[in-house]
C-alpha cells in the first residue's frame, strides 16, 4: 500500500476477507486459481504494511528483507505467471487458448529473469513522499523490454480471455496502470499492485455472473 502501514493492513484485511469469500464460491478446480488472486494480493499488501513498519523502526532488519521480497517475489514473479495460467485453466475456446499457452510462456521467461534478477542484485527499499519506493541494480537496458513483457503477461490475458466480464477487470487494470505511470511513475510497483488489489475484488462479480449462464461449467458451492 502506498500511503502508510494502517492503510496496508486495512486494504490486506478488505481484500483478503474478499478473496477468501471468492475463493470458496469457485467450486470448480479449474476456477481455483483465478479465484485465489485477491487473496495473493491481500498477502502482498499485508507483507508492505511489516515493510512500512521496520522502515520506519530502523530495525528487524531480517523482517524488513523477508517483507520486501514477498512483495517483490509476488509482483515480479508470481503474477507474470498466474494471470496468463489462470486464464489458461478457465479457457474453453481452443484458439484462445493457444494465444494464452504463448503469453503463459512469455510470462514464465519474465518470471524467471526476475527470479534471478532479485537473487543476483541488490533491491533496497524506503519510504519517500508517504510511498514505498524500490530502488535495484537490474540491468537498466532491459528494464523497458521486461516491463513491456510483464503488460503482455499481465494485461493481455485478460482480454483474451472469452469469459463473459473478464474485459471490465482488464480495462480496471489497463486504467490504473495508466493513472499509475502518469503521477507515481518512480513508485510504479507499489502503487500499481495497491490499485490492482484493489481491482481484484471484481473477481467475485465475475465469478458470481458465470453461475448462471453457459460459461461456468460446472456448479457453485453454497455461499
């Protein structure tokens, strides 16, 4: 979360309770792992609220690095490979699913560069103008390829996807990467991963529109 440490565990809280409601109406195996993202996104949230914390302490310096790279390892890494998965697993139409397997890999290859990227260089994190900001080593040449990959993996997905209302969440997405890049451009994964968590939480409307109609293949568990 981007503004303080109450605001991230409120916002942990909120979409956690949310996820985990989400999570139980998706009955179907194949819907497990869509219906899991605003939990993930709750966790993220929760471990930038320790973050804000120990920065602001100067101390728990172990706590402090764990809590960086669950947020960074979930945003870097888990995402580029979760979205395009999760469409992945609910998509029926054959050729949607064959443009979602190419992202998935586009997404796997991101996963890793980052993967090793936050093994292989420094990531430090500070508080700076009530954000979150942090500052690595990557290898600055590639950071506009590895952020144009990560929209592919992250974005696209979402409009490939044929389920009924899966646009709106990629337009949420598409807007608050937008509003994100113009006005807190130098803290672009805090802010963004608080507006996505937050989006996230149209998971549920999408999942509760699949009950009745052709698209959800299989029945609701009892709310």
């Amino acid at each position: 979360m981007c503004f303080s440490a109450e605001a991230s565990f409120a916002g942990s809280a909120v979409i956690s309770a949310i996820g985990i409601t989400t999570f139980r109406k998706a009955a179907a195996p194949v819907y497990k792992l869509f219906a899991a993202i605003p939990l993930i996104f709750g966790i993220q949230q929760f471990a930038e609220g320790i973050l804000w914390i120990t920065l602001k302490s100067g101390e728990h310096d172990p706590l402090q690095a764990a809590a960086t790279y669950v947020f960074l390892v979930t945003a870097l890494v888990i995402w580029p490979v979760m979205i395009p998965l999760a469409m992945w697993l609910i998509e029926e139409n054959r050729q949607r699913k064959r443009i979602l397997t190419g992202l998935l890999l586009v997404g796997a290859l991101l996963g890793l560069y980052y993967a090793f990227c936050l093994i292989a260089y420094d990531v430090t994190p500070r508080i700076q103008s009530f954000h979150i900001q942090y500052i690595d080593e990557f290898p600055a040449q590639l950071v506009p390829v590895a952020f144009g990959c990560y929209l592919i993996s992250t974005v696209l997905p979402l409009f490939v996807s044929s389920v009924r209302r899966m646009w709106v969440f990629g337009v949420l997405i598409v807007l608050s990467c937008l509003v994100t890049a113009v006005f807190f451009s130098v803290y672009l994964t805090s802010v963004w991963c608080f507006f996505a968590a937050l989006i996230s939480g149209v998971i549920f409307w999408i999942l509760h529109g699949l009950r009745d109609t052709e698209e959800q293949p299989v029945e609701y568990a009892a709310s």
